[in-house]
C-alpha cells in the first residue's frame, strides 16, 4: 500500500478514501481482518461504527472489550445486501419489508426474531437481532469484504459521544483495533432510527434521522417506546443507547428548558455564577441565539430553522468541548419539528437526564 495513503498510529492503521473513489486494496485488507476475527472502524451515513465479524462469538467479544462496552447490550448486524437479511431472521413482516423497500439502504435500523447463526454474543444474550444496510459505499464494499455481516456499534469508548470524524475513533480507540477507514465526515451524525419487529406491532426504540411521521406514512401507525426519553435502569435493553448513560462529554452538562427569554437569562446566569467560581463552562446555542450570550466558550450548534444542522453537529461540538477542557456545559432545549425527539434523546442521555426549567 502506498505510503501516502495510509499511516501506522498505534496500533491501529489507518486508511483514507471517500465514496467517490474507492481504495479496493484497503477494502480487501479490512475484509481479511474482519474475516480473522479482527476490529475495522468505517464511516456511515449516521456515525463511524466499530466492525466484527457478526458471526463470531469471539470477535463480538473483542468489541465490547475494546469499548468497554456492557455485554447485554446489543449489537447491530449490519449488511451490504437485502438477500443477506433472511438467514438471520425468523420472519420478515409486510410492514418491514415496506420500510426496506424505501429506506434500505440508509438509517434505519430493524429488531426481529433472530435465527441460531446469529450468536448470542452479538445479540447481547436476546433472542433478537437488529438489523442495518447502511447508505454509504465505503461501508457496504467493507461488509461485503468481510463475509456480509458485520457487528457494529458506535466506534467510541462506551458513554463518550459517538465519532462522527476518524479522529474521534483515534483518540477512543486508536491503540485497541486494527484498522480504522477515514471516509470524512458522516452526513447526519446521528445514530439510525431503530424499529422492534420482534413482537408484532413495529415500535420505535432509538429516534434517529427517520422521525415517526416519516415511517407512518410508509406503513401506518408506530408506537414509540415510553423509555426513549426516560431511564429505566431495571429493563433489560433490546436496543443500544436504552439502559446506559451514552453520548457523555467529560464535563457537567446540563439542559435548561423554558421559553426562550427565561432560558437565555438561565443560562447567562449559570454560567456568570460558575466563572465566578473559577470554573471553565460551555455554552451551546444556535445561529438565532448566539448574540444572547456573552460569556463562557460559546459554540453554534446550527439553526433551528434546519434541526439537521444540530443534529449534524451535536457530538462534534460535545467533543470539541473535552478538548477545550470545560468544567459545566449549559445547552438550550432542541424540541424541533423535524429531529427534535432524537437531538433530545441524546442530550437527555448525555446530561444524565441533568433538566433545569428556567
């Protein structure tokens, strides 16, 4: 391999392409890795994930070791190929069918009834398997490398932001895995939307790019499970990002709620308080707020004119955050119309459901 188009940074090695023009020996190489057993960090559509090979028991293993990440909670088998799907699944229902046929490939995630060649390893102990086919070329050349199926959760240290960029996958997991592919930045830079098939009634469990609207309008009504935005530490997770503290930076972040004037005058006010105390704090706002505030380390998150924009951003900013070093984050409430529920999903999760109402 060329030397200009890869680098040895610890462990892990690392691999430039983008979509457009793809580097098929790297691509071989990361499926050989795969198929050995080994860990491949690649770009999606939604967030960077950390690859294995979905059926074997041991490298599922190697991937929640490496994130540090609770083994009940599942894994997402992801593939480059809608045939690949039924050796895993029990059944396939109409209604999830009709959702493959509009939003495969792309940022959905679906739960079924899994079949025995899916270890339990993968599923986190469930009788269940969650399923993606990814939008992104790099990702889908990957899988098919590899065998076809590919486990992967976020490429981060389990509870941190999830990576949108190949630098965030470096400083989590640089020296743990065997090669990380750096596609650029991720278009949403959230995870999938993810809807439970398994028993009957589609239910959605993690809120993402494919709002609820947008799925009733494929196959009419969805439920939306009551614990998206609440913690429940007693129910065992079917889905990622249910049960555990996720998304977190390092420093205290809080979310004040209200309408706007009392929130821009909450903030201003915690924010005046901490500095006086000799805490460093962090302030997120968007392009209609950012002349409200005047103090701390103020970052635009995007426009609420375009909640894309924020989602876009979100883990980004969390993490530019712990690289300045903040004490306390204060953040502005994001119920949009478009991908309020999911923004809020995760900072809810982030901040420890930490909520002041101004």
């Amino acid at each position: 391999m060329e030397v200009n188009r890869s680098m040895q940074t610890g462990k892990a090695k690392i691999v430039r392409m983008t979509e457009d023009n793809l580097d098929m020996d790297a691509l071989r190489e990361a499926g050989r890795i795969l198929r050995s057993g080994g860990l491949v960090a690649f770009p999606t559509e939604t967030v960077y994930g950390l690859g294995g090979n979905a059926l074997d028991p041991e490298a599922s293993r190697k991937i929640y070791a490496a994130k540090g990440r609770p083994s009940d909670n599942p894994l997402i088998v992801h593939i480059a190929d809608l045939e690949h799907l039924f050796p895993l699944v029990r059944e396939f229902p109409e209604k999830a069918r009709r959702l493959a046929e509009r939003y495969w490939p792309g940022p959905l995630t679906m739960i079924f009834q899994k079949t025995d060649l899916v270890p339990y390893e993968t599923t986190g102990g469930l009788d269940t398997v969650a399923v993606r086919f990814p939008d992104n070329a790099i990702a889908r050349e990957m899988i098919r490398q590899g065998g076809g199926y590919v486990a992967a959760p976020s490429a981060n240290t389990s509870g941190r932001p999830s990576p949108t960029l190949a630098s965030h996958v470096e400083e989590d997991l640089g020296s743990r895995i065997d090669m990380i592919i750096d596609g650029g930045q991720v278009n949403i830079g959230l995870e999938s939307t993810i809807v439970d098939f398994s028993e009957g009634h589609p239910v959605i469990l993690r809120p993402g790019f494919l709002n609820q609207e947008m799925l009733e309008n494929v196959i009419g009504e969805v439920t939306v499970d009551p614990g998206i935005m609440s913690e429940n530490i007693h129910v065992r997770p079917k889905a990622p990002g249910m049960r555990y503290k996720h998304y977190a930076p390092k420093a205290d972040l809080a979310i004040v709620e209200g309408q706007p004037e009392a929130v821009f005058s909450k903030i201003r006010e915690l924010t005046e308080k901490r500095l006086s105390e000799g805490f460093r704090v962090g302030i997120i706002c968007t392009e209609e707020s950012r002349d409200r505030y005047t103090e701390g380390d103020i970052r635009c998150i995007g426009s609420r004119a375009d909640d894309r924009t924020i989602a876009h951003h979100l883990y980004e900013i969390l993490r530019d955050f712990d690289a300045d070093g903040v004490d306390y984050i204060y953040t502005e409430s994001f119920e949009t119309p478009r991908m309020g529920q999911a923004i809020m999903n995760r900072l809810i999760k982030a901040a420890g459901h930490e909520v002041i109402q101004a």
